[in-house]
C-alpha cells in the first residue's frame, strides 16, 4: 500500500491529529489495518467495530489489539453482538466517525452525540442514502464526507476493485467457468459496470438490469443486453445484484429461473435478495454444496444455488477489494481526516463531496506507484484554453 | 430520426417559438437540417452558417434554402468567406445562437449585442473554453448552455458517436488495417475514450497520451498503455489528437516518428497538430498520396502522412456523427431552445448545464427508439432508499 | 505492400517464370495489380479477367493494360460481358490458373484443357467446395493449391481482413451507429469469426448463426448469443451472411425483422439472401435510399434495407481487404505460382495444401514488416521438445 | 458434469468394457474420480496414480478407495513416492493407459509391457512430445490417441478452462489487481492464447512472447503487444510461462524484473522458470508472504514472487479445470477408451488424433447442456456445397 504509507510517514512526522479520538465501523481486514495505523502514527487514539460479520479477519484483529487498537468484531458474530460492538463504540465518543453504511453515525446521532462531531467519512452508496435523508430530515448535525463519491473511489475502486473481486467471491464460491454462461447484473453504477466488465472480459453474455435511463442507455451502447430482471430471469445462469435496494430478486424471479442459477449479491446489505422468498419456495429443501453454497430446491426439482447468504460476496467468499485498491481508498479517507482535524467546523452540517484537490493528489501517488508518467499542458498550450479569442 | 421527429411534432402543434430568430453556425449536413426543420415547425425565423468548410454538403444547403432558410456555406471555402458569412448571420440579428466553437457567440458579443440575446447553446469543449473565459472576463452577457456537457452529449454523443466516425474518417481515407497497429490516441476526454475503445475494438494495440492524472489512470486500468506523447511518437503507426489544445503533436514528435505514420485530428479545430512544423520538415516534398491523405517526406526519406489537412476527421473523411447519434444531440438542443424561449431572462448570464430533466428525457426517448425497456423502482424500494433506517 | 515487393524483387532478379502464361480470374484491384505485375516481373505473360462486376476498379484495369497485361472487366459489367471475358481467357490458354470461386478452372475443364494445366490456386471457401467436387467425381484433371485455407490466409486475412472491411462496407455504405445495435452473424468460419468480434470491437450485441456444432460452441465460448437464424431474425438490426451456402435468409426470415433492418453479404456470391423472395415480399416497393442501399417495403410497412444488391459487401462497398493483408495473400499466390513452374508435375491432380514453409515464410516477412521481433528456442529446449525423457 | 453422466449411463447398460484393466495417471480430483466411475460402470477394472503430488485431494483418493478403485497418491508426496506409485501401476498390468504427462506409458515400455497395450490416451502437450519422440524412435509399441489434440480439448479446454483457472490461481494466490498491470503470457499456443484472452478481459495489458512465427504475428493482430522474453521482463508485473519448454524464464530475465513481479508457471511440469537460478539470485532470502507465495529477495531489495513453487497454478493454487470443462474433457477420454476396446488392433502403434466424430458428439452434448440450439443445413444448401456448378 505505497499511498498509504507515504502519507504514514508524513502523519508519524506531523503528529497532526494527537488525541483526537477517532471511532471506525469497517470491514476488519489487514488493509483496515493499515489505515488504523496511519491514523494511530499521527497520533491519533483509535477504535474499531466490525461493519459486517463475514469479513472480519479475526487475526487481523488480534494483531491490531497488540497495537493498541481498541477492535470489536469476530468473524460470523450474530446480529446482537454486532449492535453491541456498535453501541460500545457509540459509548467510547468518538470526535470522528469512518462509517461503511451509516450505522456508526447513525448510532451517534440516536445517542443525541451526533453534533459534537468534527465529522465523518462515509464509504457505501447505501450509507450516503442514508445519510442524505437525515440532511433532507434535518436530522444529520455534521459534515460527512462522502469518500464514497470520490472519483478515485468510484471510477476506480468500485469499478475495477469490486469488479474484479466480485468475480473473485464467486469463482472461489463455486468453481464455475464463466465462458459461454449468461451472467446477468442488476444495478449499473460503477460498481455493475466493473462487474459487466469483467464478466464479459471472462467470456460471459452479459445482462443488465436498470432503472436509470442513462446507465440503461449505456449498458446498452457499451453492447450489454438490457431487459427487466423478469425477462432476465429466465435466461441467466449468474445473477449479481448490487443495486442499494432491497428485494431486487424476488420470488416472481426466482419462479423462472433455470436448474442451477447462482445467485450472489454485491451490494452492502443482504437485502437485496429475498432470502425469505427463496426459502419458502425451496420446499424440496436447502442443503450446503460446497462451504458458501447453499443450494435451495423448488417443488419441481430446480435448484437455485444462493452463495454466502447472500452477503457481499467480494468479502463474504474472497478476500474483498485488492490491496491496490485498498490502498487508493483508504489514503482517501485518511487526508479527509486530517482536514476535518486540520479545518474544524468549516465544512456545515451535511453531505459532502471529497475536495478534487484532494482526489486528484490521490491520482498522482497511485500513478506514480504503478511507475506511469504523463505530459503536462504547455503554458501556450494553458494559454490557449483560458482565452476565448485563440 | 426518431426523437427530433417526435419533438418536431409536438413543436408543430405548440408553435411556441413563433416568430423568434434562431440563428446556428453548425455543421451544414442532412441532422442539421432536421433541426432547423424542428425550430421552423415551432414557428423560428432560422438562419444557418456553415460552422466548418469541409462539412458542409452542399445539396442540404440547397434543399434548407429552398425550405426557406437562410443558409450559407459552401463546401471547401476559404477562411475569408467563412467570416463572411459569419458577420452576415450577425448582423441578421438572432435573438438565439446555436454555436459549434463559440464563434457566433462571440461575432455577436463583438458586435456588442450578446446582452440582447435570449440565450445560445454551445456543443463543443473548444467553444466552451472560450465562453467560460469569458464568463470569467465577465464579457459574456448571455445565459449559455453547454449542451456539449449533458450526460446524452458526452457519455453517449461524444464517445459512441465520435469514437466510431474518427476511426471510420481514418479508414475511408486511409483504407488501412487497424489490427496488429499501433494507435496512438492524445486525449482521453469522452471522445478519446471513444476512439481508444473502437480502435482496440478493431485489434488495434491503444496509447493515450493524458495531461489529468484521473483521466491517464482510468486509461490505464482499462489495460490501455499511458505515456508521454514523446515516447508514444516512437510507436505510434497511428495517431489521433483529441484534446482541444493546439501543438499536441510538434517537431519533435514528428522527429520521432516511424516511416508511414498517419496523422489524424478528431479535435474541433485544426491546430492539434503543428501543420507548420509538419511542413518544414517535409525538406522531401508533401504530396497527395489518396484525395484526402498529404505524404510529408522528411530529409531522411521517412514519410509522415497527414489526413484531411488537419481538419477535424469524421466529418472532412467520414460523415460525422451517424444520425442516430444527432438525433439525441439535436432533440436535446431543440429542446433547450424551447426553454429558453418560454422561460426567457430565467437563466443569469453564464455557463449552464442541461438540467437533467431534459437530458433523462432524450435517454428515455432513445431507449424506447432501440425497443428497450427496462424496470422502475418499487414503492418500496424508493422509500428504503429514502429513510436513513431500513 | 512490403512482402510482395521483396518477392517481385527476387523474380525480376531470378525470372524464374520465362515465358510461362499464368491466367488469371481475381477482383481488378490496386492490389492484384501488384501481384500481375510481380509474376510479370519474374518473366511470365499475364492476362486478368474480373472476378465480379463490382469490385473492378476501371483506373486501375486501365493502368495494367498501359504495362501490356491483357485485361478483362469493366466496373459494373453484366452477366453475359463476364462470361464472356471469361471465356477470352480461356480461349487465351493459361498454363497456371489464379482463381476466386473456381470459374477459370471449371471453365479450363470444361474447355477441355484442365490436364494440360501446371496447376492453379483458387482463394475462395466457395471455389474449393466446387473444386473439391470434382476431385470427388475425378473430373480434376490438375493440382490446385488452397491458397485460401494457409493459415496466413484463413487465420489472418479472412479474419481480420474481411473482418474490418466487412464492417467498414455496411458503415459506409449506411452510416449505421453500431454501438448498441444487435448484429447477427450468419457463418462463423474465419472470416465470420472475423466480423463478429470486429461487430462487438465497435459496440454491438453480437449473435451468431452456425450449423457446426465446434464453431457454434466456439462462438458461445466467446460469449456471443447461439441461437437458430429464425430466432436472430426478431433481434438483428444488422444481418451478415458469410456461410457459402445459398438462401441462408430467406422468405421466412424476412418477414420476421425488425422495421428499418440492414441486409448485407460477405460471402463471395450473391446467393445467401434470397433476393427474389425479398424482392416478392416487398410489395410496398423497392427504392434506393442511398447508393448502395436498397429499402424493400414490405406489405405492413416494414422497410428491409438492402446492401449492395446483395454482392460482397467489403468489396462491393468499401475497398476489399485492406493493401496489408492483400500483401501477404497475394505473396502466397506468387510463391505457389513459383513453386509450380519450378517443381511441374510433382503434385498430383486434386486440391492440395499450401506447403507450411512457404506459410510460415509469410508470417516471419509480416512479422519483420511489423518491425516486430521474436524469441527462437535454445538448442536445450529444442532438445527437450523433442525428446521423449527429459 | 451431465456430459459425462449420460456416457456413464450408457456404459452402465451395454458393460462393454467387461473385465478390462484400466490404468490411470492423473491429478487425483472430483473429476477424475467420475471419470474412473464412468469406467468402472463399463465394467472396467480401474487403477489410479497421481500426475501431480499437489494437485492430489485426498478426500477424493480416500472416496474412490471405498469404490473400489485402487488408488495411489497423497498430497504434496515426494518424487521418491511418485515413482514408487508409478511403478506399483505398472506392475498391476493395466490393457490400456489413461496418462497425463506421458510417465505411465513410458514407464510401461520401459518395463517391456508396451506392445501388450490396447492403446493409450495422452492428454497433455508435453506428454505428446515424447511418445512423438517414441513413435520417431520406433519405440513406441502401442496407439495412443491425442485427447489433448481434439478441438474440443484445444479449442474449448485448454482455452476457456485454463484460460480462466490459470488466473484464478493467481488471484487466489496473490490477491493482485490485474486492471493496470501488465501481464506477460510466454507461450501463445491454446492455453496461452486462453491466458492472455482473459487477462486482457481482467484490464491487464497483455504482452506475448512466441518462438512461432505463425502465433506471434496472430497474437499481434489480436492486439497483444510481442516482443522477445528479455524485454518483455522489463515490463512485466505479472509473468506466466505456458510453452510446454524448459528454462523459459531465466536468471538473464530475473534480472531485469521490477520489483514485485509475479512468477507463476501454467505449463504441465515445473521446469519453466528457472527455479534454481532464481534461488541462486536470491541472496537477500526466501521468504514465505502468503501460503503459495515466495518472495525472492534480490541484492539489490528487489523482490520477485514466485507462485506455488512454478508448479502449474491452476492446480496447485485453485481447483484446476471447472467441472464444466473436465466434463467435455472426460467424455472424450470415455469415448475413447470404448473404441480401443470395441476395435482392438485397428489403429497401428502411434500417436493419432481423435476421430472427428468422437469430437463433434462431444460438442453436441456440451452445447444441448447450455441450452443452445442450432440450425442445420437444408438439403438445398448441401447440394450446393457438394456440386461444383451451381
């Protein structure tokens, strides 16, 4: 993580956050690490609660507990223990918050703490949903930044990060070769786009499902099948929903899909398909087929494979996002820091984007990390595009 | 046509631009025409001025004229008559511009009357640069929209469109095999994009040459090699500039370049590649090698081979955009000149983007042309996505 | 055309081909005038008869006579004009045969002077099907090379010669945005192969059509749709035949397209759409939209568009295969044309292969013309390679 | 794997291989073990040694043990334990061999056994060139069929299935992200070319390197960048050896890597890169990073990592084919052991190519699996195809 770590160095140097007590509610992985540590290297006093149960590296945790980290989370805790870690975080008070869903500021602002915050970083789509409508409610009392938005963030990590480690979850899931097989993907923001793409970069026929016209338009131009997932159903053979909403595939889909379908989610939450549904109409029974695949049998013997409980699948069966990608995130996240330290109270109550300044230094370190050099304008070149009169 | 068709009968049964002069200096080509059929059916006095000499096909000049609109523009006129006719369409006194490079725009500011302009609407990054200076020398004295910038202009118009007809430009001009070349793309702004995904579409092995870290990196990870344009003048078989800044390809690109280079422009004007510089170094000779194709003999015997002048090349080589791509681009014109007719002096002075009502709706239109249909949100899933607690 | 300029230069220093009378049947192009002139070069008399009406270029016949090659065919001839050159040359008394669809060497035999022949080489799928045809009956009386299926020819110039130029006809010949628009590709040998991946390099949704099982799971392997020509008829905007066989789009499929479809043939004869059933049901007329398109209305208004009267489209519309892919294939011609004057007699009567040296010699020359360099094996991995206990 | 499920049926029914002994040299995994039921269904008596010490699952060995199939292979056994298994199968006395790698013929001509054999399958590269060492040697005894060489195992297997699982080893093994860098595939042959289909597919730009010119001039029209080995180092982030050659990748090639680099082999035996060279080179230590990950520290810090010991990644670091691909694979070796059986002595001692129709049953199966149907031709269209004068 070379972005990462040079803004380490200039945190351990600058001791720019000490004592500010920052809160996290993360996927609990060795690149979470990393950024607990730079934050920790500027002095910072940290604490961690796990953002989702199957992604915690209970290792990773352990280590970070050595380094004085206060964590809480263990790989597949229960619902209850989840709240729990949360509410004992909400109670440390945090000046902070780094949030994967809104439920740390959430958390928060329920406590009635959530006004005595220097800020926030959100990181998920469904997060800033969330998020936003507290603004519109006039419920959100600080500044999130919404890294999430970040260019770097979007056009980079979701779409090659998530693209490609997406894919990943469900190969290792389920061993099956993508070549020949119609993989259809419901939801087009960056993160579908990276996963239409490398499907089809793996030999699939790809589907996509959307309600936007424009991404559907695109999906299109780029030579996607588009139709409604009703009409999709019935001609995948992988379905991938990462849409931010709920009950995205339902029963009516479920009833016409084909003997083997696979089913994986990539979006944050497990409810973007109806697992209630898929239940009840496996009446010829569930059974696990291999470690995250449990295959659920309808009354007429078809069989529809749903992988990791249909939790995200880039984290529930492989190993989340690259640490390249990682990397680019999380330098993100830990310059935003350091400005809402560095800047307090200068950002209002609300929903933020990242400073392009701030995405662009970004840009620069990871080109650099991948040894790629560019031009720069020339100052007639400069000259020419700032007049109107060439 | 589809959508401008259905646009042009509602406009035909509302008359809502009776009587208004809209003036265009556009490429004069059959879309255009369609247009300015659209706004007469509305009711528009309409005048049109040939935006760039080798576009302009002359038998539509000559069917608009006989439709009533004034027109002129000949193919392959000179400089001096260009501006001729340019003072012309000013001094006719359009109440709105329509403008490809912001030379009406700026005729009438020079002529002093912008402040009485309704409004205009400007379709290329190059015009726009030079509005925008003038937005900031606080000289322009119109509302401007920059149609170029709606998402239906620059994801769809810009990269499909423009990415298939630059490339089409340089294989009927050049009727070489793309496959197992080189080609070199210098910008990776929505048209670069385009022409970089065509060309390695066609077996082509792609560079961009990149001045914005965000752009260069995105190239990269779409597995496309990123350099300075100096290294890439070493390998190129084929370039293409695209940028909207002048002297992107210089002497000391061309003195790097191998024997049988082909030099195209997909830029608006012709100042991407140094002709001057090109030109001293043809100690050899420059001679015609195909109608629209300039052999430069360096003093070494390599020969650089420079395609239509210079001049922009889907339209001097190819036939422009294909129309289903103007018919977005033009219903979402005909549909701001419509909003700036009946909401007159709503719109400050200054750059404004296409509201996105306007351009879902040409999305929406072009979908339902294609035969796509595609899913809506369920209540339910729009109100999880508007409450911050699920 | 590098490969073929080192092969003339060889023959006009050798002249190897004294006196020989190679005749020959091919498309007048730029291209075959450089391969006559290289045999002419290496000391043989030529004389050329057209292949098709539509591809002869006039200038260039015209250039060919002026360096006293005997030539026949004018751009656009009818039947009974073609026949007759064809018999001229007969009548001329070839002792080699250069043939594209096998009528030189059925005309030779049926003349009555196919024993009397040194051999032939025929380059068309089509013409080896005949030729073949009358190996089985024994009624071919000489050797004739497959110059068509050496793997320089199949592999590289069907594929990605005919692949670009196939496309490049129907753009120029409609000016058709192909980004989202679904093309089916009927015929999935090499130069099918060719188009569809060249039809999804330019942003369409690709669907083939094939009745070889290993060629129709190759193309679901690539992640096109498969599907029965009756089925891709409701779903192509663009149809490409390129099979060999007649009446490959017939009555029924016509009339279950889509308003405004394309029609077009890559094949070698105008067989594969079934023009009088076409021309029957468009009982709305027939009318010429653009030059080369003809719309066929039918009875319910629907309007199928026509490319070039059903003829070769890349060549009927465009320029044929691109100058570098004719260098290779014509480089082969001439190295078989030499291969059968110095070695007379060697092959028997029948069609047989081109030898892999004389292939692989065109490859290495491509290769060195692409500037392209490549590794050799080590003697120590030669020895590994070929021995059987490492 | 319903391919090979109907065959096992078949055999279950009509016994034909009643009695006859069947010796096996494979990787001991789910697929084979089919493959050794569909066998023994046929009434065979079947005996099983490892190909590979790491690709051996040991719960499949142990399964197949309690069917009575004799089984000889642990995980991660030494050489002495591989040649001691070997033998042990030659000395059970198997009528027909099934081998990969071409060790257990070869053990049984050493042993004097080979003229006894009814024949033979071979079903990888490597093992090909040794028995065609044999056969030039006269010491071949036995047919022995090139399962390996069949379209359906070249075309589809070699392809898609390592193409797919080669870089899901390295995935699995690494976690890199493939968008942005560059993967170098040394050897273009099936498996090559499946490589470097799929790392392009994965945003990786892909370099080739070839000593074919043939392949080498296909990959560049492909769009792949080609150039020698020692180059190629320079550039690489990613390296995969897959021509079948020792020594490949050598100390001269090491010492050009970046730092970083990724060494992993997807050729049948561990010889490809230079293992000992690279230890040799590592004089800052050899140190584990992950499970199958080596990191090599050069003198001057830089570190090269390499994969699963240079043994072949798909195996040893992911699951090997998917079921799907082993399915096609392992119906053909069915199918042909049936015929050695049904038609003993027809084929003379030698290596020989399966039988056309055996391939196309197969692709017919496999693609009535997908669901995909295709069309036929007419009698009509036959005619044409077959006569010579239409």
């Amino acid at each position: 993580m070379p972005v990462l770590r040079s803004v380490r160095e200039r945190f351990g140097a600058e001791r720019s956050l000490e004592g500010v007590r920052v809160g996290a509610c993360l996927h609990i992985t060795a690149e979470t690490a990393t950024l607990m540590r730079a934050l920790a290297a500027g002095g910072a006093e940290v604490a961690l609660s796990a953002a989702n149960p199957f992604s915690t590296q209970d290792d990773v945790a352990a280590a970070l507990v050595g380094d004085g980290v206060v964590v809480r989370g263990v790989h597949g805790e229960g619902r209850s223990e989840y709240e729990a870690h949360l509410a004992a975080l909400v109670a440390w008070g945090p000046q902070l918050a780094l949030d994967d869903g809104a439920d740390l500021v959430g958390g928060l602002h329920r406590a009635g703490v959530g006004d005595g915050l220097l800020g926030a970083t959100e990181e998920t789509t469904t997060g800033l949903v969330r998020l936003r409508a507290m603004e519109r409610d006039g419920t959100l009392r600080c500044p999130v930044v919404a890294v999430n938005e970040a260019i770097t963030e979007r056009a980079f990590n979701d779409r090659y990060g998530t693209g490609q480690s997406a894919l990943d979850g469900i190969l290792r899931a389920t061993h099956v070769l993508l070549a020949g097989r119609t993989v259809v993907v419901l939801g087009y923001g960056w993160t579908g786009r990276g996963i239409a793409l490398r499907a089809r970069g793996a030999g699939a026929s790809v589907v996509v499902c959307e309600v936007d016209p424009f991404r559907a338009l695109e999906a299109r131009m780029e030579g996607f099948g588009v139709m409604p997932a009703l009409d999709a159903a019935e001609r995948g053979d992988v379905f991938v929903t990462v849409t931010g909403a709920p009950k995205v595939l339902t029963r009516q889909h479920f009833e016409r899909m084909k003997d083997g379908a696979l089913l994986a989610n990539a979006g944050h939450f497990d409810v973007e398909i109806d697992l209630e549904a898929l239940v009840e109409l496996a009446t010829g029974g569930v059974r696990d087929v291999r470690p995250l695949v449990q295959q659920h049998v309808l009354a007429d013997g078809r069989r529809l494979n749903l992988l990791a409980g249909g939790r995200v699948v880039n984290l529930a069966a492989a190993e989340g996002h690259p640490p390249e990608v990682m990397d680019m995130s999380f330098a993100l996240q830990a310059l935003t820091v350091e400005r809402l330290v560095r800047e307090p109270r200068v950002l209002e109550p609300g929903v933020h984007a990242v400073p392009p300044e701030t995405d662009r230094e970004v840009a620069r370190l990871k080109l650099a990390s991948l040894g790629v050099e560019i031009d720069a304008l020339t100052p007639e070149q400069q000259d020419y595009l700032h007049s109107w009169a060439p």
